[in-house]
C-alpha cells in the first residue's frame, strides 16, 4: 500500500469531530466511472482512518436542506468544462469547509471534472490524515501540467530495463500477467498522487511487445487500458518504427512510402476499436541502435509524422524520445560531442512537427548522471510540443541499493533559467506549456517500481516515487515538504521518525555525488549495469561518454574557444557563464571544461585536493546515514527497520569502495598527495 497505508487516527476527539463530518457524503453529479473509483477510495479511506462507514446519497439538495446540511458534498463546477479551458482546470478541484447558521459542518468537494473530484477525495483523505483540522482545508488545487506520465521500461518476458525492484508487475513469460491486483493497486498508487498517463513497454521494442498493437494482442492490452481508465489514466504503448516491416505485412518501414502509412492507419483504427480512448505511441528511433527513418533517408518530422497522422482522427498523441546520439564514436574523437546530439538533430526541424506530436527531452544532454547540465534542447524548440524526461529509477544515482533522494535534482531542472525567451524562461514553464503557449506539453518519467513487495527495492526509493508525482502536479512544492508529506503518510505522523527520514532523505543526493564521479564529469561506472565505480570502464569504448583524465588534467573541453563548441546552444547568459572557466559553477566545471588537477575551483580548492575531499567526505557522510537510521530502531515496524538498515549498510560499505578506486586512480594519474594525507591505496 505504500504511502496509501493509512491508519485509524488516534485522537479519539478530532477522529469524532471527522466522523460527524465525513460520515455522511452526498454526491450530486453524474456517477462515472472514475466517479465511482473516488467514491470507494473516499469510503475505503474513511473507514482506515475513522473507523467508520460513510453512508453515501446521490442526487441534489433541495434548496433549504442545502442552507442547513453537513457532511461531505460532491459536486462538478460545471463551467469547468464548458469554457475551452485546458485540462489542467478540468483535473482541479477546490475544498471549502462552511458552517450553516444552525451549526451544522459541511466540505464541499468542487471538481473540473470526476478526476478532478477523484484527485480532490485523494487530498482531503492525505489532509485528514496527517492531522489538518477541517477548517484548514480550504485549497483550490490544479495541476501544472498537462501530461503527468510514467514510462515503464518493463519487457513482456517479465524482466525491466534498469529496474532494481525485481520483475515486472505487467508481464510474465510473454503475457500480460492474468492476475491484475498488483497492477490495478499501481493504479491507485499513481492517481493518488496526480499521475494521468502510462506507457507500459520499455522503449525498446522487442519482437514481443511489437505485436501488442495486433489483433491477437489488442485484448490482452484492452483489459490494461480499461483498468487504468477507472482512475483516470491514458494508456500508451512504445512502439516498433519497423513494425510493418518487422510483423511481415510490408517490405519496408519508409515513413513516405503510401504501403507504410496505410498500414499505420489501419493499425491505429483497429487499436482504437479496442480502446476508444488510447492515449497514443512512445517511440524510441535512429537510437542506440533502434530502427527508424534514418535507414530511408527521412528525418525525425517525416517518422514522427507519419504516426502522428495516423493517430489524428482519434486525437492520439505521438510521444518521440530525442535520445538519438552517435553510439559508434572514437575516442579519438574529440570534435564529435555526444552532449550536442539532441540538439543538433532537432532544433533543426523545430516547426515542422504535427501538432499531435510531443518531442520527449531528457532532462540532461547526456544520460541521468547523478549531475548534468540542464539539456539546451529545452526551450530551444519554439514551435514544437515538448516534454521533459525524467529517470525515477536509479540507474546511475545507486540503483536503489544507495539512497538518493532525486526531487532536489528535478527540482534544480524545473527551476532552471533557459533563457530561451529572456528572463523567466524556467524549464518548468517550458513543461507546463505556458512559455510558448504549446498545445501539449507534460513530463515523463521512468518508473522505478517492480514486483517486490516494497514495490521499489529500496522503501526509502519510494519518496522518489511519491515526489515525482506531486511535483509534476505542483513544481512549488519544496522538496522538504514532498519528503515530509512522503514520510509521514508511509511511517506515521510521529514528529521523530519525519526529521531523521527528511534529513536523510535531503541530505543524500549529495552524498551520493560525493563518493562517485567528481564535478559533473559522469560516467565512472562500469559498463553495461553501470552499478560500482570503473573509471576508465566507459573511457575506450563507443558510446561518447568520456573524461579524458590523463596525467596533467581531466573533464570534457565544450568550449567554443578550443572544444566541441556545445557551450553556444545555450541561450545567454548561460552560454557565456559555461564557456568561462571563471565562472563556470564548480559542480559542472568537469563537464565543460579540461583543465589540470591544480586549477582553482571558486571554492578556492584545487581539483585534486576536492577530489579527494569529497570521496572521503562522501564515504564518512554514508557511515552517518547508516547512524541516523539506527536511532529509529522501534519507532518504526521492524520489518522496514531491517530492510533500509540493510541497504544503508551496504551503501556505507559501497562508499567507501567507490572512495578508495576514485582516489587511488586520481593520485596515480596525478602524483599529487592529499593534503591532509589521508590513506589512498
Ligand atoms: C540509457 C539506458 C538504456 C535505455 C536508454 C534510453 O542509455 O542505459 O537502458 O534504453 O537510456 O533512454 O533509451
């Protein structure tokens, strides 16, 4: 049940006043399915928390019962929906708690819609929960953005692309699982926190997953799409660009050939058949080896295009990934700059998009190292949809084996100043759409959950989880509060337990970037899983995705001055800020410049000498962690205790691995001693 685990308040008075409050719902519009979802969530909620049943009423007050009546009462704002507004109105919902004139209490519920009234039942069950009382509820709440999306990288044979949480909850053996319980309380999960899309294969489209677009697979997915349309939830699927080939009913996957395009419609009708309200394709193409139109001579606008026609008449929505890099480079190399690729290839075509098609940007230029610059793509389309892509599961940030709090990176991304329109050009507005007044727009995640009864491997990796979603519906909220709001509602409203699980939680990015790859260089991981340090694992090979440490310096020259020249595809200030040495901020100066181990960071440090501080700070700070979690030994159920004490002391132990390699390596390249002459092997 995760953050849904809720409890029986203990107070007997507030959970008094509540139950003369909430005991008595009366709905007054139209019972819809997703209605119906917020109207059990509303009882199951009330009777953990209350201990009580709530006697549900459909249908209008009269008038003079109106001015008297209590309780709970459900309503549509009805111009919501009638006046053209964007979704996000529609999925808002306002709380106001009154008193009649004979005393009588009442909430009202307002919604732009029945998610909206679903979402609102969501709060106010979080709210009482965590102790508001019921004057206090009053909030008018909608989502920033529009798209609020988790990718899942799950395959049909039951394993997950970067998942660390066992195997998927969707798949097994090559079928959709026939048990749907874990996959509907999924569901829950993610409309609880605002969540309203879901694609449910990897990226990567394997001969499986291909067919799930066939007619002998459509059912299977069908019973998916009507599950996650009861709480509101659109479904996609990534898709194979050579499907037509690859299933054998064309001889080519040419994105202008008249065959291809027809077999696409044909496809997109039959799927709509199945599921009316599909929420349209993910497509990974010309990417780390995937097909696409490439092969034909056409360009990403002709490929995207193509599907995005065929989904039209439906009002489907083509979602296409800008990770398409140069996988084949050479070291040698030093002018081919994988950092530029998704730049290079799209602001080219800026404009020439449909206006169903989205263009999906990681939130880096790289790969979700545990620190990157803010991608240059994001703000650089001005007449394009655009999202931005984050990665929940921890693939290069510990793997849920380490703790590593990512709202604070997101945030740091949301609040980044693009500059792309002048001052206040902030990612955030760029993935709520209000900066170029974007038809769509949204924010896409990759899930970090799976099989294990924990749902994420490691509990505390489910504030990840949690935050992701409340931040996407609101990119204000702070990363304490998120954390907060996490851990109370996941261990209880126990003052104690929050504060030590908040500073852990706040605390651990940084820790994380402490004891691994230093200054924004990345990369330091061993190949293939990307789990532990190798330093030089990525450094011959061909995925562009380098250091260059030799005995003089390290880091990645981007200048436009003397390197890859990707400083100029930021707007300015910013490019002129990375392009300097001087002012370039520390955290990123690896990633934008090479220079010696003695250069001077601002913090008045060398290279070398921060190196070596920050891997033994990191490790000391990981010990610490492990520390703080055993004060809580108790206070929590014993079950959770042991399973985070565990991981926490793996991470302590992995620490100081990754302390020992990184600063070994650096003294032997460097021959420079630390200055304080701590041991390096
Ligand atoms: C990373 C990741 C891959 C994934 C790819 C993508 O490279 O390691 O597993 O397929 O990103 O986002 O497409």
């Amino acid at each position: 049940k995760a953050w849904l685990n809720v409890q029986l308040i203990e107070d007997k008075e507030r959970r008094e006043a509540y139950a003369s409050l909430l005991g008595q719902v009366s709905v007054e519009c139209k019972p819809t399915l997703v209605l119906q979802t917020a109207l059990k969530e509303l009882q199951q909620g009330i009777q953990a928390l209350l201990g009580i049943a709530a006697s549900v009423k459909e249908g209008s007050a009269s008038r003079a019962e109106e001015e008297n009546a209590g309780g709970l009462r459900i309503r549509l704002c009805p111009e919501a929906n009638t006046q053209g507004e964007r979704s996000q109105r529609e999925d808002g919902f306002e709380l106001q708690y009154m008193q009649a004139a004979n005393g009588n209490e009442a909430i009202y519920l307002i919604g732009g819609s029945d998610k909206g009234i679903m979402y609102g039942v969501f709060h106010l069950l979080r709210m009482v929960a965590s102790g508001k009382r019921a004057a206090e509820l009053n909030t008018k709440e909608s989502p920033a953005n529009e798209l609020r999306m988790i990718n899942q990288w799950d395959n049909a044979d039951g394993t997950i692309e970067r998942g660390y949480a066992g195997r998927s909850i969707f798949y097994g053996n090559g079928r959709i699982a026939s048990d749907l319980g874990r996959i509907r309380d999924y569901a829950r999960l993610l409309a609880s926190i605002g969540l309203n899309a879901i694609s449910i294969n990897n990226v990567n489209v394997h001969e499986l997953e291909t067919r799930f677009i066939t007619e002998e697979q459509l059912p299977e997915v069908a019973r998916l799409a009507d599950l996650f349309r009861a709480y509101g939830i659109a479904l996609f699927l990534s898709v194979n660009f050579a499907a037509p080939l690859q299933l054998g009913e064309r001889n080519t996957a040419d994105p202008l050939d008249a065959g291809v395009q027809s077999w696409w419609k044909d496809t997109a009708a039959r799927i709509y058949s199945h599921i009316p309200d599909f929420g349209g394709f993910v497509v990974k193409a010309d990417s780390e080896h995937r097909p696409g139109p490439f092969t034909y001579g056409r360009d990403h606008a002709d490929g995207a295009n193509m599907l995005a026609e065929a989904l039209a008449d439906y009002s489907g929505l083509v979602i296409w990934r800008c990770f398409v890099y140069d996988c084949m480079q050479d070291w040698r190399d030093r002018k081919t700059d994988r950092a530029r690729a998704a730049y290079d290839h799209f602001k080219p075509l800026d404009g020439r998009f449909r206006s169903n098609v989205l263009l999906q940007i990681k939130n880096g230029p790289m790969d979700f190292q545990v620190r990157e610059p803010v991608s240059p793509l994001i703000g650089a389309l001005k007449e394009t949809n655009q999202m931005v892509e984050f990665q929940i599961t921890q693939e290069y940030t510990g793997q849920q084996r380490h703790l590593c709090y990512l709202v604070p990176q997101w945030k740091q991304v949301l609040d980044f100043d693009s500059y792309a329109q002048g001052e206040g050009s902030q990612v955030k507005r760029i993935a709520d759409g209000s900066l170029y007044g974007t038809a769509h727009s949204g924010i896409a995640a990759v899930s970090n959950i799976g099989d294990e009864e924990s749902w994420t491997g490691h509990i505390l990796a489910q504030a990840n989880f949690y935050g992701y979603g409340r931040l996407v519906w609101n990119p204000e909220l702070t990363a304490e509060q998120i954390a907060l709001e996490w851990a109370a509602a996941t261990f209880g409203y126990n003052p104690t337990v929050t504060t030590v699980i908040i500073g852990m939680l706040m605390k651990s990015w940084a820790i994380y970037e402490a004891y691994t790859a230093p200054l924004g260089v990345g990369w330091m991981v061993a190949p293939n899983h990307h789990y532990g340090p190798d330093v030089d694992g990525y450094e011959y090979s061909r995925w562009g995705t380098y250091h260059f440490a030799d005995r003089d310096g390290i880091g990645v020259d981007r200048t436009q001055a003397s390197g890859t020249g990707y400083t100029s595809q930021y707007s300015e200030p910013n490019a002129s800020l990375y392009e300097n040495a001087a002012t370039c901020p520390d955290e990123l100066l690896l990633f934008f410049h090479h220079v010696p181990y003695t250069h001077i960071l601002q913090s008045g440090k060398t290279v070398i000498q921060h190196i070596y501080d920050t891997h033994f700070g990191g490790a000391d700070e990981a010990e610490r962690l492990r520390e703080q979690w055993a004060e809580l030994e108790g206070q929590i159920d014993e079950a959770s205790f042991v399973h985070v004490a565990e991981r926490l002391a793996e991470q302590a132990e992995h620490a100081k691995h990754w302390r020992d390699v990184i600063n070994t390596y650096f003294f032997r390249k460097s021959g420079i001693p630390d200055a304080d002459g701590r041991v390096i092997y």
